[in-house]
C-alpha cells in the first residue's frame, strides 16, 4: 500500500467517525459522552471483524478487538446505571446491525 493510499484510507476513517460524532453527539461540541463513545467503537470492532474474516491469524488485532469489546461492555453498563433509555436506544442500534 502506498502512502497516498494509506493517508485517503485514513482520512475515509475520519470523516466516518465525524460523521457518528454528527449523528449521535448531545449538544454541538460533544465528542465523548458514552453514547459516542459506544458507537465509534461498534464501527471500529466492525471493522477488525472485518479484517479478522481475512487475516485469521493476526493475533495482535485480535487483542485489539477484544479490548474494544471489553470497553464497549464497561461503557454499556455506565450508560445502563446513568440513563437507561439512551442505553435502550443503542442497544436497539446494535442489535438492528445483527
């Protein structure tokens, strides 16, 4: 890959998570309530299922998933004690994906 490919695949990134930032932030400069939080989690852990379907032997992403998933859990169970119907409503999300 080279390095132009590399910054456009980064910068792809980017603006899909501005653009989750956009969809489910509270108020206009919100970038790290748990609801955004869970939900640039739930594309980043989509995107390394993704690769693990490819590349089944990367263990070093595999670590890395199952630390995203482990946070996204802790985030889940905040936001179930703090605000149940916006922890109702992500879930909701997430189960619609599957």
């Amino acid at each position: 890959m080279t390095k132009k490919e590399e910054k456009t695949r980064s910068e792809d990134n980017l603006s899909l998570t501005e653009k989750i930032i956009e969809e489910t932030r509270r108020h206009k400069r919100d970038t790290g309530s748990p609801e955004v939080q869970i939900n640039i989690l739930n594309k980043e852990i989509d995107d390394l299922l993704r690769h693990l379907s490819t590349h089944r032997h990367d263990n070093s992403s595999r670590l890395g998933l199952i630390k995203k998933i482990s946070r996204r859990r802790k985030l889940l169970k905040y936001l179930a004690a703090e605000n149940p119907a916006a922890y109702k409503k992500i879930l909701a999300k997430i189960k619609n994906k599957k």
